[in-house]
C-alpha cells in the first residue's frame, strides 16, 4: 500500500500538496510546484489530468446548465462529503449518480 498525504488524503506520488512557502510576489502568488505564477500555473490541470478527473458543462432539458465531475475514486474520496462541501461553496443544487457529480449551472469558471 502506497503512503498517502495527509492532507488531500491522495497517494503521495500524485500529491501536490507540497510544503506551500510564502511564495507571494508584486504582481501575485507563486506556484510552490512550478514557480510560476498562479495566472500561468497548470499544475492543477496536470494534477486532475493525472488523477482521471474531468469536469463537463452539459446543457439539459430545457435549457439548464448543469456542471457534470467525473473521475473520482469512491474508494479514495467519500462523494457525499465532497458533494456537501461542493454544495456550500457554489450554493447550488447537487447530486451524485454512479460515481458523477452534477451541479446544477454553470461551475466551471
């Protein structure tokens, strides 16, 4: 069994979780990873790239937006609680079905 960050709780090859230093400049913060800056950082895409993870804008019936996340390991995250959390963030509506979060709206941005 691998070792996982204590932090993100995911396995520490695919965690970025790094010691995150002050790494603040005039014009913003830095990545701790890349050292770029967080305008210009894709760490985060390479890190959701790597885990499996995609997030989708699905338009529904009539017109509604809805924000589809796929590529969560159940046995890794516990859904429910990362739908509550997602719920309080974006105050929307939400579900989980067979592993795919949807939130209603757009999320995306």
């Amino acid at each position: 069994m691998s070792e996982v960050c204590s932090t993100c709780e995911l396995p520490t090859e695919l965690c970025i979780c790094e010691d995150e230093a002050d790494n603040s400049t005039e014009g913003g913060e830095l990545c701790s990873r890349c050292g770029l800056p967080d305008e210009l950082c894709v760490c985060g895409d390479q890190y959701n790239a790597a885990l499996g993870i995609s997030v989708q804008l699905e338009e529904r019936r009539y017109g509604k937006e809805v924000t589809v996340i796929e590529g969560f390991d159940p046995h890794i995250y516990n859904l429910d609680n990362l739908l509550s959390d997602l719920k309080a963030v974006f105050a929307c509506g939400d579900s989980v079905k067979s592993c795919v979060i949807e939130l209603n709206g757009d999320q995306t941005g």
